[in-house]
C-alpha cells in the first residue's frame, strides 16, 4: 500500500501500542457490557443502568483513538484521480501543503478539545482565539470537577480524587473530567500522526498523505483467483 507505516522504534512505536491496545480493550468491553445487558434484559427482565451510558463514552473512545489510527495507516480514503495526472515532485508539493492543513486543522481541534475538558477538569483554558497565548486564571469559582455523569456509579477505588477535584465531597457518579480526557488524548494522538505522515512526504518515503486505495488493493487481493492453473 502506497505511504505503509513503519512502526519503527522509541516513542513511536510506544504511540502504536497505545493506540492498538486501546482500541482492542475498547471493543472487548463495549461488546462484554451489551451481552451482559442483553442476558440481563431476556432472561432476568432487570440490566445494568449505566450499562448504556458506559458504552456510549466507550464507543466515543474508539471513535477517537480510531481518528488517528486511521491516519497511521492510511486507511482514510481520498479521491487522487486529478493529483496522479501531475509528476511525482508536483504531488510531493500537493501532499506537503495538504499535510501543513491537516496539521494546523488537527492543532485547533486539539486546543478546543483542552479547553472543552479543562473546564471539566479544575485545570485553566488557553486564551488566544486561534493560537494558545497562554493560560487563563483559574478562580476556586470555575472549578468544575464536580459534573458528574448520569448514571456510571464511582468505583470505591477513585475515592482518593474527592480530596483533589470536588473538595472532600464524594462523588456518587463518575466525575465527567475521566470519560472526557479522551477529547485533549485523541486529538493530540491525531496530531501527533498528521506530523508523522507529512515527514515521511518530506524524506520522500511516499508521495501521498493518507490516501487509501481500496479498490486496488481488493483486485490485487483476488487476481490470483483468475489466473489459468
């Protein structure tokens, strides 16, 4: 496949066993937690309350480790029929621009997604309307730690985060800023990616971005099936 990843070592190849762990923890537990609640449901008449709002945060978080795992290995589809007329330096060049877009588009979306969960984690937002200048000033007032979910109970296990995020107070739901931490992560991991797959374009290692041909790659798959024996 053109623009194939190359694990590599250090904190690359730290980022990839993240993403890979993650998203196959992720699926194991969404579909554990429907069996469960589907046996519950047909065969006890009772389920799990916060069966459906723990899956729902848990689909959120595959969603968004899924954005940049897609980037990495460049399984986002993308229509290349106008750029292949051009030679091979010209789509170098087309591919670097479109890579500084992504990279700038991911960074705004990552500084929004700080400011969207800071709000839910006692931390300061950025300032700055476009580019962080800098850190807003925190007052006990817009600490927001106390939002809770609906119905996912807090485990006995995170008791000692009531003393640092809601004062002493026990929390008798989820405190929102733990399901949302996957808003800054995600987008950080995609901009993380974005940055990865415009240095490969710079060292030449593939003309493309994060183009993916489907297509291509289904009929070299199945060739073999008509070949005489």
């Amino acid at each position: 496949m053109a623009g194939a990843y190359d694990p590599g070592l250090g904190f690359g190849r730290w980022v990839n066993e993240i993403e890979e762990t993650a998203i196959a923890i992720l699926l194991a537990l969404m579909t554990l937690i429907t069996f469960i609640n589907v046996v519950l449901r047909y065969g006890y008449n009772t389920g799990l309350i916060w069966g459906l709002e723990m899956v729902t945060f848990l689909f959120a978080w595959l969603v968004l480790f899924g954005v940049s795992y897609a980037v990495k290995i460049t399984a986002n589809l993308g229509v290349d029929a106008v750029i292949n007329l051009f030679s091979a330096p010209v789509r170098r060049v087309i591919a670097l621009v479109a890579g500084a877009i992504c990279i700038a588009y991911a960074f705004l979306v990552f500084k929004g997604a700080w400011d969207y969960w800071a709000n839910f984690a006692n931390l300061p937002q950025t300032t700055g309307r476009w580019f962080p200048t800098g850190f807003e000033e925190m007052k006990r007032s817009s600490y927001r730690g106390w939002y809770e979910t609906v119905d996912i109970p807090h485990p006995t296990w995170l008791k000692w985060i009531e003393p640092l995020m809601n004062e002493g107070e026990a929390y008798e739901k989820i405190p929102r800023f733990i399901p949302y931490a996957i808003l800054p992560f995600g987008m950080g991991l995609l901009l993380f990616r974005f940055v990865q797959a415009t240095v490969r374009v710079w060292r030449g290692q593939t003309t493309s971005l994060i183009v993916s041909h489907e297509a291509e790659d289904a009929i070299e798959d199945v060739k073999h099936l008509n070949r005489d024996d």
